[in-house]
C-alpha cells in the first residue's frame, strides 16, 4: 500500500515494496539502497523494479554490507548480502557496473 510518509516542496518520503514500485518507468535519474538489499527477500524483483524505474542514462547506486562485515557488525553472515549472488543478478540483468569496496 501507498503511504506518503513526509512531504514538502522538495522531497517526499513514500512507503512501498520494493519489488513494486508506485513510480513510472523510466521517472528517474538515480536509484539509491543504502543498506537495506541484504533485508529483501526477491532481491532480483527489487532490483529489476529499480531498474524500471531509472531513464536509460539513469544510475543505481547500491551501498549493502557484506558477508565479511559480520565479524565487524557482530551478526551472522547469513544476514548480509553474498557479493557473488549480487553480482551474478546485475550480469543476468545485464547491467553495467562497477564495484568499490571499502575497508574499515
């Protein structure tokens, strides 16, 4: 269900799935997740909504933590996204991408 958290002129917060997205093909110049693809269950649907959703000059921008970031977070590595699996969905969806890992 649509909810609009927060509105003013600039910005407004919307609640939605993320494997369904209440927003136009093709609306946007940027997509960003931060820290919230290793809680999606259909990580493929999310991305392929995010995909939708991006103009062909659009960018996606995902910032998620990784199965080594358990021993700094103090959780189990089931809880964090497997870069592989990540990586072989944005081949299958055949997108571009590039990677920058950060270390502590």
């Amino acid at each position: 269900m649509l909810k609009e958290k927060y509105s003013d002129n600039q910005i407004a917060l919307i609640a939605s799935v993320s494997e369904s997205l209440p927003f136009k093909e093709g609306f946007y110049d940027i997509v960003f997740s931060v820290m919230s693809l290793h809680h999606i269950e259909k990580i493929e649907a999310a991305l392929n909504e995010m995909v939708r959703v991006l103009n062909n000059n659009g960018k996606l921008v995902v910032i998620d933590w990784t199965q080594e970031a358990s021993n700094l977070m103090n959780q189990p590595p089931s809880h964090f996204l497997p870069f592989n699996i990540f990586e072989g969905l944005l081949s299958k969806l055949y997108l571009n991408y590039q990677v920058k890992e950060y270390s502590t």
